[in-house]
C-alpha cells in the first residue's frame, strides 16, 4: 500500500541527490503516444521505463511524449537521445525491450540495433 | 482499445497538444443508476464549431494541426455500443470538454483498466500541464492533484521516476478504495 509518508521518503531522498546533480541537459527518451501508439502499448512502455529508471535512479533522464509520427505500423516508438550523440529512434517495442534499452543504451552507451530503425536527425 | 483506460489517456492527450496548462480527467460510477461518466476537460486552445461539428468524424483531420483523428470516433463507437453517448464542448481560447457515458454494467463495455499508469504517463507532462485526477463511486471520492503533489515535493519535480512510480500505485490503491467496479 503506497501513502504519503512513503512519498516523503522519496523525498528526502531525492534531496539529498539534488544538491550534487546538475539536472540541465541530461538523456531524454520521447515516447510516441498518437493513437496509434496508445492502442499498440506506449502505456506499457512508459510504466517499464519509468519503473526502470526509478529502480536505478536514473534521476538526470527525462521522459516526455509526442504525436504520432507517422508509422504507425511500427509503434510502440520511442526517440532516445543522449546529449552530443546522435538521436536513435527504436520502434515495434515490447516492456522488456524498453527496459533492455535503458541497461544498453542510456547505462552503457550501447545502441540496441535490434530494435533502432535509424540513427541521426534524418533518419 | 482494450481498456476505457486508454481512451481517457488518449483524449487526455489531445489536451496537452492542444496547449492546455490544466488539465482534469473525472471518472464518475453510479452504480445505483448503472451508469458510468468520463469526463476530460482543458483549457487547451479549444476548436471552432467547424472542428467540433467533424470532431468525431475518423476522415476528418487536419494534417498540420493533428486535433482530430481516430480517438474521439473510436470512443463515440464505444459509447453507443454501452448505450452511452459521446458529448463534446469547446470554445475557442478556453478550452474542450469531452464527456463520455456508458451503461456501468453494459456486456460490451470495456475494463476501466489501469488508471494507475495512464496518471503516470500524463504526469510525465506535469511541468507543462498540471493534471486532477478524480474518481467517484457513487458518494465515495478519490482525488489528486499534480500541483498539490508540487507543493508536497518541494525542489523534487513530480517528474521524478521515483515519485511517478509511487504516483501511479497510490492512484491504484486510491480508485480501489472508493468500491469501484468498473
């Protein structure tokens, strides 16, 4: 059962963390949440990185959202992007690949090839 | 869509593409009359009468602008599929309100589904459009509102993976304890 004082807890936590952070320009991951994606799982995807960076304290990650981009064949999607790299846009995702990018890609600098339909702003 | 869930957090987020900066999404049980309202209000851009007169119609969409597409169609099909009906109110320069409604107990009517998680996707725009939640079955309410959780936080954005992870279970537990049977 969650309460308040549980998320008191996260907050004293997570100032401890603030003051040594420097929270501008850290990775951001985009969902894709049209229609399209809602309805192919981008619900799923959101929660399993949430979940993830939350139990690796991946605080400096932001996660925002967008439209559809116009695969909507190829949903879930979603548009990493790690400051001074190129952007990698991985699509057709499950839960568990989310949470695989996460360890792979944002942890370890890896790109997941198996999932990325293309690498750069002009892909 | 599998779940009245995932309608809402698509409504939802035509809200936030509209430019809103609040936005409340109502789920209403009245298990005595046997019926069940969602409602998604804004203070988005809103539409025009043109756009609100095609809003529910699928090969209406303005490409440049995506306001309108499948979402709104599909839950107007669920609607009337539960004997329900779909209701749209819209000014411009002040905002949308969608109200859906169904028969409760409807053998067509889809699963509620996971609101925990549809708050927690929408609260990862909090920053930009703060979010009430309110669940209502029959005298019983749960409520939360972003902007309080903010204050409670402090210098901690709500957007934090930790707090939105706690945010989506509390919600969970907090539409269960109302008695909700949708």
């Amino acid at each position: 059962m969650k309460t308040r004082e549980e998320l008191r807890a996260i907050r004293e936590r997570a100032r401890e963390a603030l003051a040594v952070r420097d929270s501008e320009g850290g990775p951001r991951v985009v969902v894709a949440m049209g229609t399209c994606g809602i309805a192919a799982g981008a619900r799923e995807i959101v929660s399993a990185l949430l979940d993830e960076l939350s139990s690796r304290e991946l605080t400096d990650v932001s996660v925002t959202q967008t439209g559809c981009r116009g695969l909507c064949d190829r949903e879930p999607m979603v548009e990493v992007i790690v400051p001074g790299k190129t952007g990698v846009t991985y699509c057709r995702l499950t839960p568990q690949a989310m949470r695989r990018i996460v360890a792979d890609h944002l942890v370890n600098g890896q790109v997941v090839t198996e999932y990325a339909i293309g690498a750069g702003p002009e892909a | 869509m599998r779940e009245l869930s995932l309608h809402i957090l698509d409504i939802a987020r035509n809200s936030i593409e509209a430019g809103a900066t609040a936005l409340q999404v109502s789920i209403v049980e009245h298990q005595d009359t046997d019926a069940l309202e969602l409602i998604v209000r804004d203070n988005g851009r809103g539409m025009d009468e043109d756009s609100l007169r095609h809003a529910t119609d699928a090969f209406y969409t303005t490409r440049e602008t995506r306001k309108v597409g499948l979402g709104l169609p599909l839950l107007k099909a669920t609607c009337e599929r539960c004997e329900g009906a779909l209701d749209i109110r819209s000014k411009p320069g002040e905002g949308t309100e969608v109200r859906a409604t169904m028969r409760l107990t409807h053998l067509d009517r889809p699963p509620l589904g996971d609101m925990g998680k549809v708050v927690q996707a929408l609260a990862c725009e909090a920053e930009r459009t703060s979010l009430r939640y309110r669940h209502q079955t029959n005298g019983k309410r749960f409520e939360i509102d972003t902007r309080d959780l903010q204050k409670e936080l402090g210098n901690v954005p709500v957007t934090d993976p930790r707090v939105l992870c706690w945010l989506a279970e509390f919600v969970r537990n907090g539409i269960l304890s109302t008695g909700s049977k949708a």
